[in-house]
C-alpha cells in the first residue's frame, strides 16, 4: 500500500509504502522537517475519506533536541491545518536533560505501535536522530564507556537498529496494521559518509537526499534525484502513478548529465537542446511550495501532462 506524501517529487521518484522506513538526509535549512510537515497535513484529506478507523493513517512527530519555540511553530502550524486531531508530539527540547532526549524517539515509537498492533496505521517521524545520537553520546561518556569512531560509544548503532526495525507492515493473520518512519538526520556540510548517516542509511529502506545547493536554486523540495532511492518503491505505487511516471526517473537523469557537459559547449545540437530544455521543464514541474500536499489524483494529472507533454 502507498503512504502519500502530497509532495509531486517524492510520490513519482522515492515513493515510500506503508510499514517503510525512508531517511530524510540533508544539511541544515534544506527543508527536512518540511517534507515531514508536509506528509503529516496531506493525511488529512485522506483520513476524511477513510471509511474507517482501520484506513486511516495517524502521525506521531517526534522532536528531539529542537527549540523550543520550532516545537511551538509546528503545533500552530499543525493545528491550523487541523491536524492535530490524528497527530501526537512527542517533545524532548534541546533544553530538556540528555536522557530524555535519548527516551523521547523510544516512547514515540511504542505510541506508533500500538496503532500497528491494533490493525491500524501510524507514521512516525524522528526530527531527528543525530541529536538523539549526540544524547546519547554524552550519556554514554559521563557513565564512562569507551569512546569509539568521533566520540560515540560501540553499540551507537544498536541504538538507531533497535528503533527503526520496529516499523513494519503486519500481515493479514495479525490484523495488517502498519507503522511508517520517516527518520531525519542531518549532514554536515553534505557529508554522507560520516558515521550516524552511513549507520542509518543502511538500517533504513531507502532515502530521500536534500541538497543545499538546489535549495538556494530555489529548486524546492531539495531532492536530489539522483542520490535518492526507495528500495520498497514501485512495489508500494499506485499502478496508475507507476505508469505516469515510467520514463520521469531516466529524463531527469539524463537531463542532469547533458546539464554538467552543456556547461563547457556552447554549440549545442538540436536533440541535446531538447533534452536540456525539457529537463529543466520537468525539473520545474516538480517544484512545490511548502505547506500545500497535492492530492495523488492531481499529482498524477500533472506529471501525466508534463511527461507527455
């Protein structure tokens, strides 16, 4: 089953399907917690078209090391949107003691699963975890255990595994609940090879990389198609997206190579031209602006016109 995000980009080219785990990876300001924002509102028109408990799809934010005044924001924009009536948040601020920062992903998470092990659907999101890591770091070296790799204690790792295996799809004999996660966690300065991120993108399913540069390109959201991929993907897309956009993956890609060549030529042949021209086309396309999830019956007319078109 697909998990829509109403964001055009994500729901053609990373498509996340219920009981997923996709990582949310990109520097600082580059529009994480947007994406998460963003997919909590969209739940909202499709829970007033569930027929019952058992369709809907219930959010849990989980805020870990964020000001205080950002938690505040979020619940106002949450509530203006009316989604706090499906929504829980799960707080621990950055003036909040390490070892509720360490608990408060834990805590979201068994509030997720009681929804999954009652036959219902729940996404979490954990915004985010290289702070929890940072938390726990700091527990971890006042209790005195052996550092290792950039300060963090060995089983750093078991930390984010024992988290993010807990989101699954049930199967049909135990009720065919779900629960979703959206892990966050932020680069420094674009690097994903650093420890938290490699540690995370390989417990996760696939990931959705924001990009500073495309942000200041105004090119929003962020996402680098190249770099992010969904491996549940087309298996959870609605067969009819999976038709419309077939081709838009392989375009975009071939859009961003002819791109860094075209740069040193000036005298472009005509089929290059086209290529460039309906690249940036679609690369538009795909633009969209913060707070405003496109339903998946619009999302497919759009890219059906701008593949075709």
């Amino acid at each position: 089953e697909p998990m829509q995000t109403g964001l055009k980009a994500v729901d053609s080219l990373v498509p996340i399907g219920r009981g997923q785990r996709e990582l949310i990876i990109g520097d600082r300001q580059t529009g994480k917690t947007a994406i998460a924002i963003d997919t909590i509102l969209n739940q909202k028109q499709l829970n007033n078209k569930a027929a019952s408990e058992k369709e809907k799809l219930y959010c849990v934010y989980v805020a870990v090391g964020q000001k205080r005044s950002t938690v505040a924001q979020l619940v106002q924009i949450l509530a203006e949107g009316n989604a706090l009536e499906y929504s829980i948040l799960v707080a621990a601020t950055a003036s909040d003691p390490a070892p509720n920062q360490f608990l408060a992903p834990y805590s979201g998470c068994a509030m997720g699963e009681y929804f999954r092990d009652n036959g219902m659907h729940a996404l979490i999101i954990y915004d985010d975890l290289t702070k929890q890591a940072v938390a726990y770091r700091q527990m971890s070296l006042l209790l005195r255990r052996p550092p290792g790799r950039e300060a963090f204690p060995g089983d750093v790792f078991y930390l984010h595994s024992r988290l993010l295996e807990r989101a699954a799809k049930r199967s049909d004999q135990t009720g065919a609940g779900s629960l979703t996660a959206l892990p966050v966690i932020e680069t420094q300065a674009g690097d994903v090879s650093a420890y938290i991120p490699t540690n995370v993108i390989s417990i996760t399913d696939g990931q959705i990389c924001l990009e500073t540069e495309l942000f200041y390109r105004g090119i929003r959201p962020a996402i680098n198609v190249g770099l992010s991929v969904s491996r549940v993907g087309s298996a959870a897309q609605l067969k009819t997206m999976k038709q419309v956009c077939g081709s838009l993956k392989l375009e975009l890609a071939q859009y961003r190579e002819v791109a860094a060549f075209a740069q040193f030529g000036s005298d472009l042949d005509a089929a290059t031209q086209a290529l460039l021209n309906r690249g940036a086309r679609l690369t538009e396309i795909l633009k969209q602006s913060q707070y405003s999830p496109l339903a998946i019956e619009k999302e497919i007319l759009v890219i059906y016109a701008a593949v075709n078109g």
